[in-house]
C-alpha cells in the first residue's frame, strides 16, 4: 500500500479563557488521571470542564501503589481505575472512585502469583455486569509466569480469573466488543519456545465459552512490530490499532476484520502513541511521537476508505490516547498542555497549560488518562411512598435538581402534557386525580426516572348547623366569632390536615321579659307561644312562688314580684314589679267563710259553690294544702301548722286565716 504524508504548518494557538457554561455544558465534564501533578508521584485524579479548561485535582492517591495505568467510565457513572503494585508483596489495586459524592473504595488483586498481578495499561472493557481487564506478566515465558484475563463483578467486588495460559503472555491492551460478540485485544510479546516468538499478537476471546484464539501474531509475515495502544472498533465493523515499530521501523497502521480474519497495514507517522480515535467524519486520528516540522509529533489523520494518512498538525511530544468528545472535538495531552482538536475544522486550541513542578518538570498525564462523563439528571429523593392531597385544596410537589433540562410529569405510566417543569401542581385535586406519580428527568446525558410516589385524595368535609343562641351571647367557629343573626362560612382544619367547610344558620333569641299589671293581676307580655315561665318574690332574694308558672300571676300578698322567661335554653327575668294595694279592697266574702279565725285546731270554710279547688299558701308564697270543696262546708285540721298568716285561695276569692296555739 502507498503511504502518504501531507506536512501541514500549522500555528499553534494558546488560548486561555474562561468559558461561560449553560445547563447543558455543566453535565460534561473529562476526568483522568496523572502523575508528578502538584509534587505528586503517586498519581491524581483530575478533572477539566467541557471544553477541557480550568484543570483541577480532585483526589491524590498514596504510596501504597504505583501511578495508576487505566482509568474507565462504568456504567454506574463511576470511574475504576487500575493501580499496579508498588511491592513483590503488595497487591495490585481496583480503585472505584464516585464523581458526585467524591467516595472512594477499593479491591486487591489477586495475589496467588504476586508477580502475575499487574494490571496493564489498557482501559477495561464493561459486559453483563463486569469488568474484563487483564494482567501483565513481568518475567520470561520459561519461568512459568504469564498473564491471566479477569473480570470484576460490580454488583459481589470480586475477582474472577478468566484465562491462565501459558501462552497468554504480555497483554497490552483493553479489549473491544465486535459484532459477532467477541472481545479483541493486544498482546505486546508472544513467545512459545526459545526459538519461537513474536513481536505482539491480536487476539480473540469468547466470554461464553471462556475460550481465547490468536488471530495476528506480529512480525509472522513482515507484520509491524510491538502493538502499544488500544484498540479502536470503527463504525465500518473493522478493527484498528497501531504498532509502535522498532528501532529501525516506524511504526504502522493496522486494520483488522473480526468477521474474515483479513488483516492489512499502512505505514504511519513516526512512532505511534495511543491508538487510533474514531472522528465524527468516519475517519480516525491518532498521534506520532516523532514527525511533524519540528520533529516532536504530529496529530495524524487517516481514512480508511482511502487508506491514505495525513498530517494534520504539529504538536509537541504527544501522551496517551484522543479522545472524541460528544461536542464532536478531540481532546489529547502533549508534553505540557492539555490542547482541543477540531477535525471538522481542522483547528487546535491549547486548553489547559501545565506549570513547571519543583524540580522543574512539567505535570504530564499518562498514557490513556483522559475520558468523558456525562452527568445525567440527579435528584434528591422523595422518601415518602404515598403522598396525601386534599380535595379541592391546590396541592404541589417540586424535584430538587440541580442538573435537570427537561421534566415529564406521568401518571400511572402516561405522561400529563401540561406538566413539563419540575412542579407537579393540582389546583383544585379530585379523586380523578388519585394515582401512582413520577416524573422522567432529562438533560444532554441521559434520562432519569424520580421515585415513584402514591397520590391519595383525602375527602373535604362540609359541615351544615343550625345554632340558635341568646341575645347578649357570641358563638366561635374556628378563628370567626358571630353574634348577630345570619348564614356565616368558616374553614377550619380536620384531623386528616385538610379543610372543613362549616356552614351555620344563626338565629339570635331576643327575649325580652316584661309585666304588665291591672290591680292585683300581673302578666308577661308579648312572649313566644313556646315560652315557659316562673314567678318570683323579689323581696324574699327571687325565690320561685311555687305553682306560678302561667304568664299570668294574681297577687296575694303585698310585695315585688319579676317573672322569668325562658325559650329555647335562652332567659330573660323582668324587672320587678312592687304591688302595695292587697287587702285594701273588701273581698267578696259573701261567698265564702272562714272560722275560727285565729284558728288552733282546724278550721271549716263555708261556701255557696261547691266543686272548688282550695289552696292555702304560707306568707311567703308556699303551698302548704290542696284540696277540694265538694260540699259546702270543709273542716281542715291545722294543729300541726305553725302560728302565722295564710291565703286561702278558692278559684278568685282570697282570704287570710291566722293560726294561733
């Protein structure tokens, strides 16, 4: 194949400043990993913004490992890192390490073969639930150490060793998912016998039946020498790496088919570092330690239609892989900066400029040490199951999110149009509007269902009475009081926390307790036909006159008297009315007579009518006898009563008797 080389001078533009993010810029970020950053050997995590600007240290790690070698996004949104030993009697480290809380765990290796349990450099590859990964065999093939493949369960934190070959020696690479389900890797060095080796194999391994097959053993048939970076699965299906070459090649690019086996290469610019990068174009891009006008490095483009490679641009001693951002740029470290490629525009930017450290090195990162996040929709839990609203009363939820573009209210799995922020609001709730809630979040990353939540409609109560109180009085319904008459709504709050309704029909009872007197006769006026009444003696502290309870009330003896009126539990007592005229008018005794008088004894009343009722009343009003004149003439025995003054009534004649012993 004809390789071709176009140099292309290009003026390097170092660009410092402050990007103002909207929404959709704050959910990406590129996180990596360095060593030597801020005196450091043991190696950061870092991060940059979208653009790849304003550098940061987030975590530094300690001494018990060596700089870390791989840094890989899960699914789970966390990043996993691999730290190789730092000690024959260390483990070897899986570091997961959480972007939004910033917590941290880790996992030792396996340690049967301290020797065995290095992790290479490679990125690890995610399938159904693990994470495939490699490690490194440090010794000769005859000593009996080799590589083994694992896989890390994310859900258990355990190790699984998956190949333990002898002739799985020195792999180099992570490994990339073709069509026919099979992951492809790299080794950096096979060798079988003494006399039987190779500069490097490609290799496939089947994680059904955990079973791995040689597919290109470099240097073989003039292959290029020594893969030394990942793997890049392009949109074509085809596979492509690059091969660093030897001291007298320099380097290739090579193009594999998973599918038929085919392998071909083309020479590339001087010593490839990091693998090929898919470009928004369908080409890929890459980089070269060597070349270029200055003789540093190039940042290299190559179409696999054309098979032709191109030098894109100039750069300066270049490190670890591109990598395509989803804003469709590059992003890749040289020697002592952290620059932006455009491939659509063919344009660099220098993003981030490392400073000198103490012993006046640049901080520079390491190979294959940068990757993208995206922070899909976060937000803070709704910890209630079932949420009650109240009928007829405005009900509101609000999402706590901080990260959230888009909001799509649902209900019982349909979504509610007119429900599109991060309020879930109900103006007047019905039991229509009972159901089971969440809502769907979105923003550039990704989408994000909230907690599913229960919407209970509590019933308002409504609440009808009719009150009747007296005049003077006051009646308070929750924060309301009324006195006069009237139709008065009040709201007050169940013990289910929603409203009452109290509706109350008032009515005011106004008595009003008056006599009216002619002579010895006294009557309440103008009373209500249900009214209920009581006659006193005012002069004796209103004592009840026993018996009077008509509206009306004949006097028999001189005195104050008031009445009281009572109707529905409301009364009222006159004012007192004084009488002063018993006794200075004759009775009509021509119809009854009493005698003796004083009596001792018993006493016998005379009378023309007979069937009469007779009461006699002490001074004070008492009822002392009741009995009836059938005859004309009636004896009653008064030798028990006490000396003093009594009324005889007989119907309207009144007469006093004095019993005297």
């Amino acid at each position: 194949m004809k390789t071709t080389f176009e140099n292309k001078v290009i003026t390097l533009i170092l660009t410092f400043f402050t990007v103002n993010t909207s929404l959709v810029c704050a959910q990406r970020e590129f996180w990596g990993i360095a060593q030597g950053i801020e005196n450091n050997y043991q190696g950061v995590i870092f991060k940059l913004d979208s653009v790849g600007s304003n550098f940061q240290v987030v975590y530094s790690f300690d001494s018990t490992c060596f700089t870390p070698k791989s840094i890989t996004l899960g699914g789970n949104g966390k990043l996993y890192i691999t730290r190789p030993k730092s000690a024959i009697n260390l483990p070897s480290k899986l570091f997961e390490f959480d972007v939004e809380t910033g917590s941290s765990q880790s996992w030792d290796f396996f340690n049967d073969a301290p020797s065995f349990s290095s992790p290479t450099q490679g990125k690890l590859l995610e399938e159904d639930g693990y994470l495939y990964g490699a490690t490194d065999c440090s010794a000769n093939w005859n000593t009996g150490q080799r590589g083994k493949m694992y896989r890390f369960n994310l859900t258990t934190h355990t190790f699984e060793i998956r190949i333990n070959n002898s002739t799985f020696l020195r792999p180099w690479s992570g490994m990339v998912k073709a069509s026919n389900g099979l992951l492809f890797g790299l080794l950096h060095y096979i060798q079988f016998s003494s006399s039987e080796f190779y500069f490097g194999g490609l290799y496939s391994y089947n994680p059904v039946n955990n079973t791995f097959n040689y597919r290109v053993r470099f240097g073989e048939f003039g292959e290029s020498l020594y893969p030394n970076a990942e793997l890049t699965l392009h949109p074509n299906g085809k596979i492509y790496g690059t091969c660093y070459g030897s001291s007298v090649q320099i380097g290739a690019i090579f193009e594999f088919d998973p599918i038929t086996n085919a392998y071909s290469e083309i020479n590339s610019p001087q010593k490839p570092v990091g693998g090929l990068c898919n470009g928004p174009n369908g080409k890929l891009y890459g980089a070269s330690y060597f070349g270029g006008e200055f003789g540093n490095g190039t940042l290299y483009e190559y179409d696999p239609i054309l098979d032709t490679v191109q030098v894109k641009q100039n750069l300066y001693n270049p490190r670890g892989e591109l990598l395509l951002a989803s804003n469709n740029k590059m992003y890749g470290f040289a020697e002592n900066f952290v620059y932006e490629y455009d491939p659509l525009a063919d344009t660099l930017i220098v993003r981030h400029q490392f400073q000198p450290n103490n012993l006046g090195y640049y901080d520079t990162p390491t190979f294959g040490s940068i990757i993208e996040t995206c922070k899909k929709p976060k937000f803070a839990p709704i910890d209630q199951d079932t949420i009650t609203a109240c009928e007829n009363q405005f009900f509101n939820i609000v999402i706590q999110s901080n990260n959230t573009a888009h909001y799509r209210w649902q209900k019982n799995g349909v979504s509610i149009f007119a429900q599109q922020d991060s309020i879930l609001s109900i103006l007047s709730p019905t039991f229509a509007d009972t159901g089971y809630y969440y809502c769907k979040l979105s923003n550039v990353c990704g989408e994000t269902l909230t907690d599913t939540f229960y919407l209970k409609i509590l019933p308002e109560n409504t609440i009808n009475q009719d009150i009747t109180i007296c005049d003077g009085e006051s009646l308070t319904v929750g924060n309301e009081t009324y006195s006069q008459p009237g139709i008065f709504s009040a709201f007050l709050t169940a013990q289910n926390g929603c409203d009452s309704i109290v509706t109350t029909n008032l009515t005011v009872n106004d008595l009003n307790a008056e006599i009216v007197s002619e002579g010895l006769q006294l009557s309440a006026s103008n009373q209500p036909s249900n009214a209920q009444y009581q006659w006193v003696n005012c002069d004796e502290n209103y004592v009840e006159i026993i018996g009077e309870i008509n509206p009306d009330y004949t006097v028999i003896a001189n005195g104050s008297y008031a009445v009281i009126v009572e109707q529905n539990e409301c009364r009222d007592t006159s004012e007192c009315v004084a009488v002063t005229t018993v006794g200075l008018s004759k009775p009509k005794y021509d119809k009854i007579d009493v005698y003796p008088n004083p009596a001792d004894e018993y006493i016998s009343i005379l009378s023309n009518e007979k069937s009469q009722t007779v009461n006699i009343y002490t001074s004070s009003g008492q009822l002392i006898y009741l009995g009836d004149l059938n005859q004309h003439q009636k004896e009653i025995s008064v030798k028990n009563w006490a000396n003093g003054i009594y009324i005889l009534k007989i119907g309207a004649i009144h007469s006093k008797i004095t019993i005297q012993h």
